[in-house]
C-alpha cells in the first residue's frame, strides 16, 4: 500500500468514523438495535432453552450472544453501505472520485470505518451480554477466533452494502443493501440449534451459509473450534464474492461520473 | 356540501392513497409474514415446553403479524399527515369550514381501510399455512373489529407526531420505538412461561401483550372474555387517548398556521 493509497483510505476512513460517533441519530441505531434483539431473545425466550433436545453448555444467554454479536458485525457493515449512499446522493461521492489518485482507496476508508463501527458495537454488545450473565466458555484463542470470525462478517457484508451503495448511489438503496442480510440471518438458527428446526425452515437453514457461521461462533463460546475453520473459509469466499463485486460497483460508480 | 360530503372526500383521498403506494403494501403484508413465517419455523420446538397453550406454533405465531401489521399502519398515517402538513395541505384544508374530527377522520381512514385488508390477508395465509381458528366464523367480525381498533390506535399515535413535529423523518424515528414495544411483550412465548423475571413484568406491564394475547385467545382458546376484554379496552383507550390528542394538537397547529 503506497502512501497516497494510504492517506485517501485513512481520511475517508476518519470523516466516516467522524461523522457517525458525532452523530446520535447514526451510531445509535447500529448499537440499541443488537442490544434491543439480545434483550428480546435472551430474556423473553430464555425458557427455549428448557426444551429437549436443546443442548449447549454455557446457556441460552449465551447461545443469543452469539447470534447478536455476528448480527451487530454484519449490521455495522451494512450501516456503513448508508453513508456511502448518502454521500454519493450528496454528490460528495463525486468530489471523492476526482480527488482520489486510487479510488479503491476510498474503498478501503470505509472498510475501516465499517470495522471500526462494528468494533464499537461488539464491544458494547459483550460488555451487556457478560453483564447479564452470559457464561463464556471460551479460551483466549476461541475468543480471537470469535472476534475474527465476527470482523470478517463485517467485512464482507460492508463490500455487499458498499457493492448496492455505488451502484444506486443513493439512500433509497437501503432496503436492498439491509433486507439480504437480514434474511440471511433470520433463515439461519436463531432461536435454536439446527437440529430442532424441523420443515422448510431446517432445509433453507442448512444451505444458508450463515448457519456456519453461527454454529462456528456458538462453538468458540463453548470452547471448541472444531468448526472454526469452515466458518472462517466461507466469511473469506464471501469477502472475495463481495470484493468483487464491490470493486466492479466502484468502476460503475466511476463510468457514472458519481 | 355538508361536513359529511367533506370528510368523505378526505375518506376517499386518504383510502386510495394508502392503498395504492406499493411501500405500504410491502412492509404492511410481506413484512409480517415473513417474520410469521421465520418464527413459526424456528420456534416449532417451543410447543414441546410444559403447559404451552398450542402444538401448533404456527397458531401461537399468528397473532403477531396482526400487530406489526398496526405498527407498519401507524408508519404510514403518520408518513401522510407529515407529508400534508410539509406540503401546506394541511394549512389550505385549515382555511376551509371543515371540523377537527372531519380532518382527523378523513386522514385515519386509509389505514383503518389498510387494517381491514390486513386483517384479511394475515387470516387467510395463517389458515391456508395451517393455523386454527378456534372461535370460528363467529369470530372472524370481533377479529376484524379488534384489528380495526388496534390500527386505529396505533394510527392515531402515528398521526400525533407528524402532528406535533410535522416531520416525515421524526415519525420515521419513531418506529423504532414501537417495535421495541412489540418484542418486549408476549410476542414469543406466554407470559406465564417467561424464566426471567424482568422481562415478565415488562411485558405485563406493556399494553401491547393484552393485544397479542385478545387476538391469540380468539385463535387458540376460541372466546376467552378476559383476554378479549382487555384488548378491546386497551386498543380503545389507546384510539381515545390518541384521537383526543391529535385533536388537540391539530387545534394548536391550526392556530400557529
């Protein structure tokens, strides 16, 4: 990475960062909403993890925790789809393209704002979900697995919602940037593990790649990584998938003139 | 032309606006049942809890979209009256000799219309899905009547604030809000199987659980008169307490115009 790169990626990265923790209206949805979902599942369901056949050690509370933290990850990729939507309808976006010397650049800057975001979020989401008496049983290497697991489901939804914002580039895309990821999610095992789902639900359930990803977070929590590494390939194909096409919606947004 | 040919212009106006912009109909049908159809997969295994009222979670499930359904409405009159009053509607309709409650009405009947078909629509897919339906066809008017009070409601809370902000963007804002009160009630278990203990009382507490469960008993228990009685006295305190407020900030709002 050149130091032109590097300063683009840096100062897009920084005005984002700027303009969502100076804005109440923007950081605070990213952060009540997980929180709101944790305090709904965890506390209003808790009873599901009585029924037979629900088997995981550190709890339902626990089980939730797992689900909200790569929910908020994913969400704070998305969230920051939003700004780059709003700042091309602004015709900012534009101001950026002619400014940038490498416009993936600017690609990168809010990548790194999306992460951070997300960083803000998952810290919040543990500090509330250990304060309410989730029991980890996790190692520090399961939980480096879990946090890592976490920013690459950041990532690749922030390329997927970035990938919509520059090729709508504006905010009336955010339904399409917001609902496929949370029908992705809401498809996978929420409430229970996958072999308590039983219908059309186990069927989608099982294809969906998240319900990898939720097990292999739900696993780390348990102190097993034994899935880990499956989550891991799948969250890196999806970035890759999701590069692409945010690269290819960066080149459309160019021939767009913004 | 007398109030009644007035207010049935804005009846007519409001009824086809509502009902002919796509959005509304998106996140007012599809919305609902998507998440009917995702909770009643994914929670199927609850009914296998002792003393669930059900065993089909499914039928547990159904109430809810009826709910949502009053939220998303309460979205839209809020969205339409913010729109009239940033366009200047509001402030030309003002001028003319027609009656706060006129106004009020005319503006609420496109979600009470939108409620109605609602209503519809939620029944027949829950029961084609396979849910029960056990007061019957006897039912099918207090569940339509109830629907329609609770929109009704849920409307005239909408309304308020675009009327005391005159605002789309804070009666967006507010949604939020209201989901928040949809999910920390008896949306997803009975109240009676929830193990933690402050998530209880908040639901006990939160007026939105008697809606669900008059709505619920309607569909699993067939007439139970004190569930019943609690959701129809809840949504019509709620329609009261929020038609008398919006009378009243429209007559403010009048008088600042």
């Amino acid at each position: 990475m050149n130091r032109r790169f590097r300063s683009v990626a840096l100062a897009v990265a920084a005005r984002s960062i700027h303009n969502v923790f100076t804005n109440p209206a923007l950081i605070l949805p990213s952060v009540v909403f997980p929180l709101f979902f944790f305090a709904a599942f965890a506390g209003g369901l808790a009873r599901v993890g009585d029924i037979p056949g629900f088997d995981y050690d550190p709890g339902y509370t626990a089980f939730q925790f797992a689900f909200v933290l790569i929910q908020s990850s994913a969400f704070g990729g998305v969230f920051t789809g939003f700004g780059i939507a709003r700042d091309f309808e602004m015709g900012f976006g534009r101001r950026l393209l002619l400014a940038a010397p490498q416009r993936p650049a600017i690609l990168v800057g809010y990548l790194i704002a999306a992460f951070v975001r997300a960083a803000f979020t998952m810290l919040v989401v543990t500090v509330v979900a250990l304060a309410a008496g989730a029991e980890l049983n996790a190692g520090g290497i399961d939980l480096f697995g879990l946090y890592g697991l976490a920013v690459l489901v950041n990532l690749a939804a922030a390329l997927w919602a970035g990938g919509v914002a520059l090729r709508v580039r504006s905010i009336q895309g955010g339904p399409l940037m917001q609902v496929p990821v949370f029908l992705l999610l809401f498809l996978a095992p929420v409430y229970v593990p996958l072999d308590l789902l039983t219908g059309w639900i186990h069927a989608v359930a099982t294809v969906n790649p998240f319900t990898a990803l939720l097990a292999a977070a739900r696993d780390l929590i348990d102190g097993d990584a034994g899935t880990l590494g499956v989550a891991v390939a799948i969250s890196a194909g999806l970035v890759a998938l999701f590069g692409v096409w945010a690269l290819r919606s960066l080149r459309r947004a160019e021939a767009a003139g913004g | 032309m007398s109030s009644f040919g007035h207010a049935g212009l804005l009846v007519r106006r409001s009824v086809i606006r509502t009902l002919r912009q796509p959005a509304n109909l998106v996140f007012s049908f599809i919305f609902p049942l998507l998440l009917l159809a995702v909770s009643a997969g994914g929670l199927t295994a609850t009914t296998k809890l002792p003393n669930f009222p059900t065993n089909s979670y499914l039928t547990f499930a159904l109430a809810v979209p009826f709910i949502q359904g009053a939220l998303f409405s309460a979205n839209s009159a809020g969205t339409n009256f913010a729109e009239d009053i940033e366009s200047g509607f509001l402030s030309r309709l003002s001028l003319t000799p027609l009656s706060r409650s006129a106004l009020l009405t005319g503006q609420l009947a496109g979600v009470v219309a939108l409620g109605l078909l609602q209503a519809v629509v939620f029944l027949a897919v829950g029961l084609a899905a396979g849910a029960g339906f056990a007061a019957g066809i006897g039912g099918l008017p207090v569940l339509l009547a109830l629907s329609v009070l609770i929109t009704l409601g849920f409307g005239t809370l909408g309304a308020l604030v675009a009327i005391r902000t005159g605002s789309g963007e804070a009666v967006q804002g507010m949604f939020p809000l209201f989901f928040v009160l949809l999910f920390l009630s008896s949306t997803s278990l009975p109240r009676d199987l929830m193990s933690v203990d402050w998530f209880r009382t908040v639901a006990t507490y939160n007026p939105v659980s008697y809606l669900i469960e008059a709505v619920r008993s309607l569909l699993i228990t067939g007439w139970d008169g004190k569930a019943l009685a609690l959701g129809f006295g809840f949504a019509a305190a709620i329609a009261v307490a929020g038609v008398y407020l919006c009378s009243r900030a429209l007559r403010n709002r009048m008088v600042r115009t």
